[in-house]
C-alpha cells in the first residue's frame, strides 16, 4: 500500500464494515420474513460490480477494467451509501471512495393529486485513497422525477469544493418484464457548467441498456452496456459494459 492510502484505511474500513452490517442485516431479514413480518423499516442492499471502465459524467476516470462495491441502508426515505472504484486495471488500487446521504419523498403525502412527482436532497463526500485528502471534494444536489411514461428527471448537483462547479443532468428510463427479468433502458444528457476544470459545455449523451434476473427474491445478477457520446470536443465517445451481483434486504 502506498504511503498517501493510510489517511484514507478508515474510509476503506467504514466501506467493509457496511458490507458486513448489510450481510447481518440481510440474515435477520430472512428470519423475518419466516415468521411473516415484511413490515421491518430499514432495507438496504449490497452489490459487487464488474465494469470495462470507469466513466463519469463524460469523463473517462479509468480506461481499463474496475471493480465497485457498494453498501447501502434506508429508513424512510432516507439512505446512506458507501460506494468505492478499484482500479483493477495498471493501477490495482483504490482509486475512489464515496459517502452520499439522500433523502428522496412523494410529494402525494402533502397533495394525492402530486402523487407522481417525487424529489431527492443529497449530499456527497468524494475521497481519493491515492491522493491527499485536500484533494477530496463535497456536492449537494437536488432533483425531482415524475412517475410517468419514461420516467423523466432532473437533478442539479453543486460541488462547492475541488470539483467548484454546476452539473445538471436530464434523464429518461423505462423497464419491461422479460421472462421472470427486467429490462432497463435509459438514456440521459448532462451540463457542465465549470465543474473540475472543464470549461461550460454540454458533456455527453449517454444511452445504456441493462438486464436484472433474479436469482432468488433477495438475490440477482445483473448485466449493463453503455455508449457515452461526447457533446463537446473536450470529451471522447466512450463505450463500457460490465456485470454486478446485488442483494438486497
């Protein structure tokens, strides 16, 4: 391990421990649901995923294959997440640990006739294992989605830290039963507006089509591709795909 990756072990740390609150969370729910009780307040899931590379927002983080776990728990329209980016490629290391707390609601608790417009409220603490920790970075964002053919949505994210900018992304989804799966295609258009250097341009379109099959009622697998096409000359057209194991409870 590097010297600059001690600072970021307690982060690293936090990551396995939620993992394996998630595993004893996923076997008290399993005792639950024996006895019958679906009416436990807290679900969270935990997932292993395998990508081609590494693209954010147009902009291409890893050029080689990555692995990315992920933690989460959520009580009542909130959640906490704990994400991370191993560098699986020349690198074969951390490359990037996540923290974000979300609050997301239906706006028909307060109107039923709003039933189908919700809104999220989040916040985001970037880390870089490899790097030092004033390099690390913070965002909040705000976004609203309405449960509609395509599901559109919009969210407006504020990094007011290193990445010191605006990005704004516009998105569109529909799934479709497929044989005991799901099948999910989406398609989004995003803003940056100064965000981590780049001068204020549209980034990139991106098209993505993903199959979930279920392996159990808690267990499933998944499969995902995506072609990021560039909206400026200070991006490239980047196509990735990968495959994830996710449980859920």
């Amino acid at each position: 391990m590097r010297k600059t990756e001690w600072n970021k072990l307690p982060g690293i740390m936090a990551l396995l421990v939620v993992l394996h609150g998630a595993v004893y969370l996923a076997a008290t729910a399993e005792a639950v649901d024996v006895q019958g009780d679906e009416t436990a307040p807290v679900k969270g899931n935990m997932g292993l995923a395998f990508n081609s590379k590494y693209i954010w927002r147009g902009q291409n983080l890893v050029d080689g294959p990555v692995l990315q776990p992920e933690g989460s728990l959520s009580y009542k329209g909130f959640s906490g997440t704990v994400w991370a980016n191993y560098d699986a490629d020349e690198g074969d290391e951390w490359s990037e640990l996540d923290y974000t707390l979300d609050y997301t609601a239906s706006l028909g608790s307060a109107k039923p006739e709003l039933e189908v417009l919700s809104f999220s409220v989040g916040y985001t603490y970037y880390t870089f294992p490899n790097l030092d920790e004033d390099k690390d970075s913070h965002e909040v964002y705000v976004g609203g989605a309405l449960d509609i053919l395509l599901s559109p949505s919009v969210t407006v994210y504020y990094d007011f830290d290193q990445g010191d900018g605006v990005y704004y992304e516009l998105g569109l989804g529909h799934g479709f039963s497929l044989a005991g799966a799901e099948l999910q295609l989406a398609g989004s258009v995003g803003y940056n507006d100064g965000q981590w250097g780049y001068d204020s341009s549209f980034s990139a379109g991106v098209l993505s089509v993903g199959l979930d099959v279920p392996l159990t009622s808690r267990l499933a697998l998944g499969a995902s591709a995506a072609a990021s096409l560039a909206l400026d000359e200070q991006y490239d057209d980047e196509f990735f795909f990968g495959t994830s194991i996710i449980f859920n409870f």
